[in-house]
C-alpha cells in the first residue's frame, strides 16, 4: 500500500502553494517566504518548459529536474512523460516518501503512461541528504520499471538522481 504525505499549508496560502509539499518544510521558512518560494518555481518551471519542450540533452534534463525538486525535503519520485520526438507531455511527481526513500509501483507508472498516451519517459527521484550517489535499489527499481514499460512500448531513456545541486544519469553510468 502506498503511503503519501500530504501538506497542511496556511489558508491564506492554499491557492498558490502545491498540495505535495511536506508540513515539516515551514520549519525552514515562514509561511509567507515558502509560499513565495513555491510560486517561484511554478513559474519558472512553466517559463522553462514553454521555451524548450524538448529536452534534448542530458545537461539541459539536468538543469529542469534540479529546479523543479528544488524545493523538495522529502525523497520524491516522478517521471518526464515524453512523445515520440521527445517533447515533454508532462512532469508528474508520482511517489512522495520520506527522508530516505518512497514506495514506487510499477503498476501504477504504467498506469500513467497510459493515461499521458507516453511513447518515452525519464524517471526522476531525489535525494533530500544531497547525496546524488544511486543506490542498488535504485538501480533494481529502474530496470524492473523498464521491463514494465517495454511491455507497453514505453522506452525509457534514463533515470536522473538529483541531490542538491548535482545529479547522476543512471544511463551514462551503463546502469540501464
């Protein structure tokens, strides 16, 4: 069974603030500066897409995965769903956990590539103690889900581990 964190943000700030957000991240920030953070990134996540749907290089995937986990304290797992030439369909965030992982099901990624009508994706997840470094788990986890959509004809182009400001393409390292 999948657990997610739900947030419970001011109500002065419900409109604009992402119904994903972990309570614990007003810790940092007030609710005012967080709420301002979040509309931020919205925007320039937005701003990113529009001018450049197709993410044609690792570097430039990179650079939108670290804007948009940016804000994240909890591990959060999520896939690029993309067309046939690579333009970006849409970013869903699809698992939310904890500090140290979350609980990915392959049934239910297939499920979302179906309903996006996805011909390739790029899986993404973080890392909230900075460490971009994948895991063994993260490797199983990544080939199983590959196997999963190759059934659908789904290919999946590589999976991104973004901690802090760095990140590691599991398909340059040969872990795919």
């Amino acid at each position: 069974m999948t657990q997610t964190i739900k947030s419970e943000p001011s109500p002065e700030y419900t409109s604009i603030i992402k119904p994903d957000i972990p309570t614990n991240a007003y810790d940092i920030f007030t609710d005012e500066e967080y709420a301002t953070i979040v509309k931020a990134s919205a925007i320039i996540e937005k701003e990113y897409l529009r001018k450049s749907t197709v993410l044609s290089s690792p570097e430039l995937t990179r650079k939108f995965l670290s804007l948009h986990l940016a804000h994240e304290q909890f591990e959060v797992f999520g896939v690029l769903w993309l067309d046939n030439r690579h333009k970006v369909l849409e970013v869903v965030n699809l698992f939310h956990g904890t500090t140290d992982g979350a609980a990915v099901y392959p049934r239910v990624v297939a499920t979302s590539a179906l309903q996006h009508r996805a011909s390739a994706c790029v899986f993404f997840h973080n890392h909230p103690s900075g460490n971009p470094e994948p895991s063994q788990a993260d490797i199983s986890l990544t080939k199983r889900l590959q196997e999963c959509l190759t059934l659908i004809d789904v290919r999946v182009l590589d999976h991104l581990v973004v901690g802090g400001n760095e990140s590691i393409s599991l398909a340059e390292r040969g872990l795919m």
